[in-house]
C-alpha cells in the first residue's frame, strides 16, 4: 500500500489486480483500437487519492506489454472502475511510473 499522494512501489500482481484487468480490457481496446488476445496482468502499484489509482503493467502478446492507470472510488461512491489511461509499446523490463 501506498502513502497518499505517492506511488507505492511496484508489486507481482494479484488475483484482484488481474480482475480489474478484466473488467477495463474492452476500455483500453476501445482507446488503443485495438484487440487483445492475451490480457495478463504482471505487476502492479498504487496510489492513495480520493479512491485508489492502479498502476498495471499488463501482458498483451508476445513481449509486447501496456501500462494501464485505473482509477477506483471509494467504497461510499460505489468502487467504481475507470481507466484513465493507457501506454502501449512496453516490455517486461520496463518500470511503472507515475503517468
């Protein structure tokens, strides 16, 4: 877990973290134009807002990797999933940064 307003660091993803995954892949197909095969997610990292920011590295095919940001509210406002935004182009390597 995170202090608020900073990025905790990255961690091997979890079952919740691949569910989120889930629940936004059409989101990030929808905002990539793209279709995604293989949707796995590797590591992750947090940020405490008002709610929690996911910060997700993500497997798409190959050694081609995305870096997901996905915003859920807090439990009063629902728990609420939304992506805000997507990089593409990644590896495996790469760290997950603040974006």
């Amino acid at each position: 877990m995170s202090k608020t307003g900073g990025v905790g660091p990255e961690m091997p993803a979890t079952p919740e973290v691949q569910q989120i995954c889930d629940e936004v892949k059409l989101q990030v197909e929808q905002k990539t134009s793209r279709t995604f095969e293989v949707f796995v997610a590797k590591s992750f990292a947090t940020q405490v807002v008002s709610g929690m920011n996911y910060f997700i590295k993500v497997q798409v095919g190959g050694e081609e990797y995305a870096h997901l940001k996905v915003f859920q509210s807090l439990p009063n406002a629902g728990h609420k999933l939304e992506l805000h935004s997507v990089q593409t182009g990644k590896t495996l390597d790469e760290p997950i940064v603040y974006f």
